[in-house]
C-alpha cells in the first residue's frame, strides 16, 4: 500500500523525452533532477520486489528489514525533506523553471503524508478520534 503513490514517479522518462522531442532547450531543474533520483530508487524498488517474488531468493527472506521498509521510512521523508528545501529555494529564485520542475516536487513530496497518517495510526491506533 505504501508503494502505491510512487507509481507516478515513474512517468519521469515520459515526461522528459516528451519535452525534449518538442524542444525544450533548457537542462534538468534540481526538482526534476530529484524526480529522477525517485524513479531510479523506485525502479530498483520493483526490480527487487519481481526478483524476491519470481526468485524466491533465500538470503531475501533472512533480512530483517526490506528494502521496501527502507525505501519507504528513510528515504521517502529524506527525499520529501530535499523536495521542500528545493521548492522553498524556488520560490525566492529569479529564474523560470519549467512546469515539470514543481510538478516533479509535489510527486517527491507528497507521499509523506499518507506515510505520516499510517505512522500516527500504528502509534496512536486513532485513539483520540471519537
């Protein structure tokens, strides 16, 4: 479940290629530069989860965190935290980003909030909600 939102993230070649083929004559924008740090880790995210589901892998089974776990508690906060330092930066800049740029962003940003309510919910188990 925790995978889901990430799926996007993995248009980034489209969106690119796309903008490239009509002309786009500027390079990557740190936003989408870390767009493209997400698709690769969530590309190697699915390569792993076809490999240890098709593989079966024994030392896969021995490790006590996955890389699933890890991806998702780590490096998606850590990701989102950069993504809001970049968009901030963004805002006081002088310079046009492209429109890929924010939107690239807000895809690196804004699967911590389902994160933090699943987070808060095993915590807290909702107790405080009537």
């Amino acid at each position: 479940m925790m995978i889901l939102p990430q799926g996007v993230v993995l248009l980034w070649p489209v969106f690119y290629t796309v903008q490239k083929m009509v002309g786009r004559p500027q390079a990557l924008s740190a936003g989408e530069w870390l767009w493209g740090v997400a698709w690769l880790g969530t590309l190697l995210l699915a390569i792993w989860v076809i490999w240890v589901h098709f593989g079966k892998p024994d030392f896969a089974n021995d490790l006590e965190y996955s890389p699933q776990s890890i991806w998702t508690i780590i490096l998606t906060p850590t990701l989102a935290g950069f993504g809001l330092v970049i968009g901030l930066t963004s805002l006081i800049a002088r310079w046009r980003q492209p429109w890929t740029h924010t939107f690239g962003l807000v895809l690196v940003i804004w699967p911590v909030i389902p994160l933090a309510g699943l987070l808060l919910w095993a915590k807290t188990g909702w107790k405080w909600l009537p």
